[in-house]
C-alpha cells in the first residue's frame, strides 16, 4: 500500500508539470501578455513591476530561448540575476529550485510566489488563501449531501424497484440531470429569494451586518457569535448547495441504484435471504457494501466535476471562493491571480483523486497493489 | 412474445417451417421477417416510448431552429417599450409578447427562437469535431497498442489534467473574440479526450476476439479490419455518448455565453439570450430567464432520452422487450 502510494504520487508529477506548462502557455499566448499587462497596472508600483520582471526573466523577447528562460524564472527553477548557466544557481550558491533553507532562490511559484494581482496589487497568494476556504466549505458540504442522499435514494429505489419511490425517484433524476446548473440556480433564486423571500439571494453573508468571509475580522466575527455565524452562512449556503449538487445526485443515485441492483440477484445475498437473515442485515451488510465499490470509484471520477460545478455555482450566486475569484480574474484579464487559481485547482483535484483510488483500496479488500 | 424474428446471417435463412422434398412448403403458417440490425435497432427504439418522445421533442428543436429565424427573424432595434422595471411581463397581446420581454423591450420569444439555430449548430458541430478527432485517437491507440497507445493515451491524460472548464473559459475569452466559429473549435480541440478512452478501450476489447483474428488470418488489411469489421461493432456506444456530447455542448455553450465570453452580442444563442438576465431577477422578470433556459433543458432532456433509447436499440444483446 504503501509502496503504491508513493508510486502514484510520483505518476502525477509529470501531470502537475503539465499543468504548470499548460498555465504558463496559456498566460504566454494570451494577447498583450504579462509583461504588458504588468506594466499597464495602475495598482502596482513600479519597483514592484521591476522586482517580477527580473524574477520572471521577462526581457519582452519572443525567442524559444527567451520563452524558456521565463518559463523557467517563474517557474523558480532559474535564477535571473546570474547569467548564463549560472542563473540555475541561487545567490547562496545552491541550486535554485531547492527551498529557501536548502540554499535554493526565493522566486517563482516553486518558491510560494505567485505574483501580484494587476487589478488590485495585493499578492496573489493571499488573495487565495482568503477564497479557498469558502470553495472548500461549499465543496466538502456538497459531496457530503451529494454521496449520502445518492446512497439513500438509490438504495431505496433498488430495494423497492419499480415501486412508487422508484419512478418518481427515475423522472426527477431524468429531469434534474439534464437541467443547465446556472440556469437551476437562477429559477431558485427567484423563487426563493425573490418570489418566496425565504433566503437571501447570494453571498455568503449579509454584508452589513458581517466583514468578508476569509478575513481576519471575519474570525474576530466568527468569535463574538459563532451560532450568529453558522446561521448566517448556513442559510446563504442552501441555494449554492441544492444547485451544485443536483445533477450528481441525479446521475448517482441512479448509479448506485443499478450497482444495487447487480448485487441484489447475486448468490449471495439469495442465500442470506434464504437463511433468514432481516432484510436490514441483507441490504445494509451484504448488499450495500459490495454496492459501494462502483459508487466509490465514480465519485472519484466526477470531482473534477465539482470544479467545474463550483465555477457555476459561485458566479451565479457570488459566493467568495476559487470559482468566482477565476471568473472575476478572467473577466479583468489579471493573469497572475487566473493562473494561480487554474494550478493550485488542478493540483487539488489530482492528489483528490490518488485519495479516491486509495480509498477504493481500502473498501475494497480484493484490490493488491 | 414477439413474431418469430428471422435473423439474416450470411444467406442463410432460419425459418420456423420445414422444409420437404419435391418443394419447399411448410406445414404451419408462419411470419416471417428477414431484417437486418439497423432493422431490428429502430424496431427496438420505436419500442422505447421516452425515446419517441425525446425524438419528437428533438425534431421540434431542430425544426424550430431552422424555421425560426425565417418566421420570427432577429431585429436588434425591434423593441417595445419597457412599461415596468425589468422588462413587460408575458401577455398574449401578440405573439411577440407571450414570453414578455428584457429590460431593453426585446421579445423574449424571438431571443429564444432564434437563438436555437446557433446553439444546435454549435453543439453538433462541435460534437463531429470531437468525435472525429476521439474516434481517430481512440481507435489508432486500442488497434495498434504499443508505443502509439502509450503516446496518445499521455496526450489525453494531458488533455484532461486541468480541469475542462478552466481551458474552455480562458480560451473563449482570450482567442474566442465571440466568433462562433472559433467557438466550435475551442470545444471540438478540447472535448475529445473522453472518447478517446470510450473508443481505445472497446477497440481493445474488440481486437482480441475471434472475428478480427479471422479477419487477418484472411489476409485483410488493417485499415479495412477498422472501419469494416471493428468500427461497425463499436458505433452503439459512441453513438450513445456522441449524442450525449450535443447536449453537454449545448449547456457549455449557454453557461459561456451566459458570461459574455462566447459568441458575439449581435448573434442570438440560447446562452446569451439570457446572458444579463440574472441582474432583473430581483425586479421580478424571471420570465427573461426562464424561457430560454427552458428551451436547453427541453432540447437536452429530449437528446437524454433518445441516447437512452439508442443505447438499448444499438446493443445487439438486447434482443426483443
């Protein structure tokens, strides 16, 4: 197990430089560039703009060798103040990729360093240190409803197949699965929040009454009146949810429904049938579990589909994670902020899914590595 | 049950009489039915009543799609003037008005009829390009294996390392310039990994069995061995996830556009017919919203169902119920 571990965590490291290239290209190719970019923002004084250029080896040159060199500043892996072969060396004399403590530079996203944003010149890594704990709130709560009510209602619908609970259960996951995420949380907006006025329409809080989620003043906050908070956060998180998570509902209660249903005409479960066992042990102890195993590796799979879930769902109901921040980030054109939002994701959703493979290990006691 | 099916193997026909000397002639009546597969899948599909649905809803779309900008064409200035905040609400005073208008006064139901042309174009386009590319990928990797299997299957765990979304976003909005054109290729380059996979591992599967080993044996060449023998073989499923793909795009394409990165404002597509539409919620027009968005979810609901149907016609095992 172990041994394996390592050996996939090393299978994604060719992956992670592959989204490393690909952000950079896409940075690289965007028009004006980040060079322009950087120089054209207002909110950045200019030693700070002198400060990236040379540590991301931007010279605004347009040759392969010029592309690699900043590549490789950004990348941290070059140190720009030496030249020539020297600049793979730090100004410790270590190689330049290493950590700061091992004699490594201090440049580049190797290093933590992800530049500053160009709309409003904070430093990159704050800014998502800031967003990634509401994603990741909204994130965990959902594959949590998502898993549990696709087990409940799938097992349900198998264990009474063709039943009332069952063809209804089918027609709304029919419909559900095949409705427009953004456009789901539009109607619920208006219903809900406009139409009904039982929720607030988005954020994750009332601004008025509560500083920014992420913040320091948001724990300051969060400390005179924890209850106050949960409330706050768990009435503006209803909409988000429902919207994030209806289309995987949809697909895997069905999912687990027909994996159910494979296990229920097996032999065994005849036989604990036949033997008297309740129907609570045969379902619950025979069936689900061996029903599990497909549902775990399929949730696996559609992670990244929360990403994509979570992009819509916080822009239509602006809630102040990863998501929006990478629409935002997009729509003003802030380079440094888009790409590091698209690698740490990207990253996120590869080590989620070694843990998903390692969990189907661990339900599934067949599996040797 | 059904009539006795007669199956059409090689000339050989099964029937259900027996045949005697001096003559064919038979000594119980029978029907008898020689069909084909593609025959028997669209008896299995007739069968399937959601698909009959789906398909008729489909056609609705599509023919709506190409009458709809002839019968009701787009006008950017034919506007009514806005009497509430938000836009008027639906009223049958004419047929523009039954789905009430936007904020500027535009009808609601010329944005949504005439943005189905381009939607559907978008999601079949894109989907010919993917498949295109997929099935060529797929297929070269599960025949040949090897190196080129190797190769290729990097590229798509290449492809698929950053999130979909994530690409299509920032090349909509940095190379997109809302061209739709462009927009077709941006999807169509970056949504063929999954069939890819789907077709590598059937070709796989596919290569070891008896029929293509006899194939070759025969002496047929490789490229023939593909497209007669294994493709034909194959075609259910990417079928299936072809038609799944139109729908997908079709959303992708709305959610895009809906953000103002996809096609250009003086194109109507479903997605930016309702692009804006989100800041009159709170003055009440949920009218502007809902219909254009009503028409995705129809058109993709209806594709769901006849890929189900296909999916159960196209599988040759599923004989008969």
């Amino acid at each position: 197990m172990g041994k394996y571990f390592i050996r996939r965590l090393l299978g994604l490291i060719p992956l992670f430089i592959a989204v490393v290239v690909i952000s950079f290209f896409l940075m690289q190719f965007a028009p004006g560039g980040p060079e322009q970019a950087m120089k054209e923002s207002k909110k950045l004084t200019n030693a700070q703009i002198e400060r990236w250029l040379n540590a991301w080896c931007l010279e605004g040159e347009d040759s392969i060798v010029a592309t690699a060199k900043e590549f490789g500043g950004w990348a941290g892996i070059l140190n720009c103040n030496n030249d020539g072969w020297n600049a793979f060396f730090s100004e410790q004399g270590g190689l330049n990729f290493l950590p700061r403590t091992l004699g490594g530079g201090d440049n580049g996203i190797l290093h933590g360093d992800f530049g500053r944003s160009i709309a409003n010149g904070r430093e990159v890594l704050g800014i998502i240190t800031e967003r990634l704990p509401a994603t990741l709130l909204l994130a965990g709560a959902a594959l949590f409803v998502w898993v549990s009510l696709a087990l409940v209602i799938g097992v349900i619908a198998a264990v009474r197949q063709y039943g009332k609970f069952d063809q209804a259960s089918t027609f709304l996951a029919y419909i559900f699965y095949s409705l427009p995420t953004f456009w789901l949380g539009l109607m619920l907006i208006f219903f809900f929040a406009v139409y009904l006025h039982w929720l607030p329409t988005s954020g994750m809080v009332n601004a008025r009454e509560w500083p920014p989620f992420g913040t320091p003043d948001f724990g300051v906050a969060v400390g005179k009146d924890p209850l106050g908070a949960i409330k706050e956060i768990g009435t503006h998180m209803v909409l988000p949810l429902i919207t994030l998570v209806a289309v995987n509902i949809a697909g895997d209660s069905r999912f687990v429904r027909a994996s159910m249903l494979d296990v229920l005409n097996q032999d065994y479960v005849r036989t604990a049938k036949a033997k008297g066992a309740a129907p609570r042990r045969v379902y619950g102890r025979h069936a689900l579990r061996n029903a599990l195993l497909p549902v775990v590796t399929n949730v696996g799979l559609e992670l990244p589909f929360l990403v994509a879930g979570a992009i819509v769902t916080e822009t239509i109901f602006v809630w102040p994670g990863m998501g929006s921040l990478f629409i935002q980030s997009l729509r003003e054109s802030d380079y440094f902020v888009l790409m590091a939002v698209i690698m740490i994701t990207s990253a996120m959703i590869l080590f989620a899914n070694l843990i998903a493979d390692l969990v189907y290990g661990i339900v599934d006691p067949r599996i040797r590595y | 049950m059904d009539p006795i099916q007669a199956t059409h193997v090689e000339g050989i026909t099964q029937t259900g009489g027996v045949v005697e000397a001096g003559g064919p002639t038979t000594d119980f009546e029978v029907s008898l039915e020689s069909l084909n597969q593609r025959q028997l899948a669209w008896r299995r599909f007739k069968r399937n009543r959601l698909a009959l649905i789906g398909s008729s809803i489909f056609l609705f779309m599509v023919a709506v799609a190409i009458l709809g900008p002839v019968l009701l064409p787009y006008d950017r200035l034919d506007i009514t003037a806005v009497k509430k905040p938000g836009g008027n609400p639906p009223s049958l005073e004419s047929i523009k008005t039954i789905f009430g208008t936007d904020n500027l006064g535009r009808s609601v139901l010329v944005l949504t009829v005439n943005g189905a042309r381009l939607s559907m174009l978008i999601g079949v386009m894109t989907t010919i390009i993917a498949v295109s590319i997929g099935v060529t990928i797929g297929g070269i990797a599960g025949f040949f294996g090897g190196w080129a299997d190797g190769v290729l299957m990097r590229l798509v765990d290449l492809v698929l390392a950053v999130p979909f979304l994530f690409i299509v976003l920032v090349a909509a909005r940095f190379f997109g310039g809302g061209d739709p054109i462009i927009i077709i290729l941006i999807f169509g380059l970056l949504a063929w990994p999954g069939l890819a996979r789907l077709v590598r591992a059937m070709f796989l599967s596919l290569r070891e069995q008896d029929f293509v080993l006899a194939a070759r044996a025969v002496g047929v060449s490789n490229s023939r061995i593909i497209f007669k023998h294994m493709l034909p073989n194959a075609i259910g499923p990417i079928v299936v996830s072809a038609s799944l793909l139109v729908a997908g795009t079709i959303v992708l394409e709305a959610f895009v556009s809906f953000l103002n990165f996809g096609v250009r404002a003086t194109d109507v597509s479903w997605g930016n017919a309702l692009s804006n539409s989100q800041g009159t919620l709170v003055q009440g027009n949920w009218w502007w919203a809902f219909f254009p968005g009503m028409a995705i979810a129809l058109t993709v609901i209806a594709i769901n169902f006849m890929g189900d149907g296909m999916r159960d016609a196209l599988d040759p095992y599923s004989r008969g119920r």
